[in-house]
C-alpha cells in the first residue's frame, strides 16, 4: 500500500484478470481493493477483466462493483478457440 501513497499519478489503474478464484482469494482480492479505496485520496480505476464465456468470473466482478462501487469496470474478453 505504501506504493500507492507514494505515487504522484493523479490516477490509480489496476486491472485484474484471473482465470480461477475461490472465495479465500475473492475475499483477500476485497481486502486489499478497499484498503486501496480507503487510504488513496485520488481517482482509482479498477478493471475487472473476464472472459465472454465465463459466468462466475462475471458475477464475481459485478459482487465487488456492487460492494465498491463505480471504481470497478467491468470488461469482457473474447475466449480464444480451443
């Protein structure tokens, strides 16, 4: 967190893309994207990004937009061909 308190940017951008996640992870992701939220005193962009095929992902990303707010943009990737 110390990073993000000693950075000048006038902005904070962090993009999140995973392919799995259980709900030890999703929760310590939570933690850390609200302490973010706390502590910086500037304009934060997070991208949670997931594939157009993958449901969960997608929930996932619209629980933390629901928990955090407006911070979170969701954003859908095309799943390669197998």
């Amino acid at each position: 967190m110390k990073y993000f308190q000693m950075t000048e940017s006038k902005e904070i951008s962090v993009e999140i893309e995973l392919e799995y996640i259980n709900t030890s992870s999703a929760l310590v992701i939570l933690r850390i994207l609200r302490e973010i939220k706390s502590i910086i005193n500037r304009e934060i962009a997070i991208k949670w990004i997931y594939q157009n095929d993958d449901k969960d992902m997608r929930e996932v990303g619209k629980d933390f937009k629901y928990i955090l707010g407006e911070i979170i943009q969701l954003e859908t990737k095309v799943s390669k061909a197998s």
